[in-house]
C-alpha cells in the first residue's frame, strides 16, 4: 500500500454544452426523463446565465487550488482527485482509480459545508462502498465550523453591506441561505437546518451584524413539502416588516453556479425589485485562496494520525 493518503473531493457535477442537459436532468431524476415543459424550463435558466454553468470550470480550479496548498504545506503526501455525484468522472470512479493505485487512506470532502442525509451523508455513502474495506476511509461529514470560514464570509458580508445606499446599511437584513431539502429530513433528525442556523450565527457574528435570518432557495419541484421559507417567499415580505435593502450570503454554495447566478442574482433580484427591496449578494468563494486554505485545513483535521 502506498504511504500517499488520497483526497476524494466531491461536488454535485452540471452539464458540460447544452446537449448534455436532457441527459443530465434525466439522471438527477433517478432516471425519469424531464417533461418537455421542465426542460425547457431548465434550459431557459441556462441561457439566462450565458448559455450553460460555469460550475465545472469552478469545481476544477477549486480541486487544482486544494492539491497545490496541500502540496505547499505537506510535499508529496497528498493525492487530490475529484469524483462527481452526477457527471464524470463519478464517484465510483475516482475511489475505484484510488483503490487500483494501492491507495490505503483517503479523506473525502464534499464542496457544501453542511452535513445532511441527502447531502454530504449521500456522497460519503457511496464514495466509502466503492471504496470497499481495502481503503481506509476518512469522511469530512461537515466543515462549516472549521477556522477560518466564518470569517471569510463576514466579509463578504461586509463588502456587500458597503455596496448598499449608506443609510440603508443599519437596518439591512443578512438573509443566509442553503440548498432546500425535502421538510421529511427534520422528523429524522437531520443536522441540516440546525448547522445552517450555527453557521448564518457565525457568520453575523464575524460581520458584525445585528440582524440576520436563515432562508432556503432552489427546491425541487415535488409535491412533498421543502425547508422554508422560501427565499423569494421571505424577500416578498420584507417591506411589510420595514425592511428596504437585504444582503443574500448563500453559504450552502461555494461556487458560482445556477443556483446563485440565476436563483439569486436573477429571481430573487427580480422579487426584491418588485418588492422595492434593495439586494446584494456575497460573492462567491470560486477558488480564492483564502477559502482554499480552509479546505486544506479541513483535509489536515481529518488525517489518520
């Protein structure tokens, strides 16, 4: 067995071109096909981003940015690959690649920071089956707590808060969001919703922020009730509660992607304009180097001693 422990980075994946959309959508659909009416509703989200994501070419450089810090910090022990729950390469075959390589230790890493059942939990399931018993296997379930994160998007928080009108900034709202899930998850104990709330409390704390809430976006469209309220839902209200002007951080996202270019800068913006609510967003952490150094500090924390 090789003394280099493996770092199994994984993400959610998105289409490469537009041919691969139908495909795609049939895949997170547990192989139902979409309607003609999703998808083109699908398709019409991608155009209004510029035609497709740019969360591949995110995902890369955040999986080249982790493997050169690692390789800074600790020369010639780590070993960095990437495995998507959706696109390829998957999972499987990234840990069957690590396992054929002789490869004894591995820590994954989901990019989401929080754990949930049909989050991070999923992608370790299948990441440590295809592992087999061979691997040692070193899971990072959550890492939104790890030093350093908070306090890199307070501010973010805080460069948005000066892009607001100066007499709005005291009575501006922090509204942090993640990725909605089925409402089901609560009545099994999920550690979602209560991590999301520890880290948009974190997160004020860092900005210095008085006023701040949690709130859920991009839920899937199924009849079973999703983790509210919604983001446009919550944005909607703001001005009967006299609120103007809100600053978005969608902490759950750590790269540009559908889910903050289009459901936030595009859907929520329009809510909030027709709301007469002023709105900035974070900017997404992408591959600067700060939130690089808090991945790699997630990777260290997890390495077998």
């Amino acid at each position: 067995m090789s003394t280099t422990i493996g770092v199994l980075v994984m993400a959610y994946g998105t289409p490469g071109s537009r041919d691969e959309i139908e495909p795609y959508y049939t895949r997170i659909r547990h192989g139902r096909p979409p309607t003609t009416e999703q998808l083109d509703d699908l398709v019409r989200r991608y155009e209004a981003i510029g035609g497709i994501s740019p969360l591949a070419e995110r995902t890369a450089a955040q999986v080249a940015g982790l493997a050169a810090r690692l390789e800074q910090l600790a020369p010639g022990r780590f070993d960095v690959r990437f495995g998507s729950k959706y696109t390829e390469p998957s999972i499987e075959a990234t840990a069957a690649a690590f396992r054929a390589d002789g490869i004894g230790d591995v820590v994954g890493i989901v990019l989401t920071p929080h754990q949930a059942s049909m989050g991070s939990v999923e992608y370790m399931t299948r990441a440590a089956t295809a592992l087999t018993d061979e691997v040692s296997f070193h899971p990072i379930l959550e890492w939104y707590d790890v030093e350093g994160f908070a306090e890199l998007q307070g501010r973010r928080v805080v460069d948005a808060l000066h892009r607001l009108p100066e007499a709005e900034v005291a009575d501006a709202l922090l509204l942090v969001t993640a990725h909605s899930l089925p409402a089901r998850i609560i009545e099994a104990g999920d550690p979602y919703p209560d991590q999301l709330a520890d880290s948009a409390r974190q997160i004020a704390d860092a900005a210095g922020i008085e006023h701040f809430e949690v709130g859920w976006q991009s839920a899937g469209r199924t009849p079973e009730p999703w983790l509210g309220p919604d983001i446009l839902e919550h944005i909607a209200g703001l001005p009967a509660r006299g609120i103007r002007a809100v600053v978005v951080c969608p902490v759950g996202f750590v790269a540009d992607h559908l889910e903050v270019l289009y459901d936030v800068d595009i859907d929520a913006a329009r809510v909030a304009a027709e709301a007469g609510v002023l709105l900035e967003r974070t900017a997404s952490l992408n591959d600067d180097p700060t939130f690089i150094d808090v991945l790699a500090r997630a990777v260290l924390g997890a390495v077998p001693q």
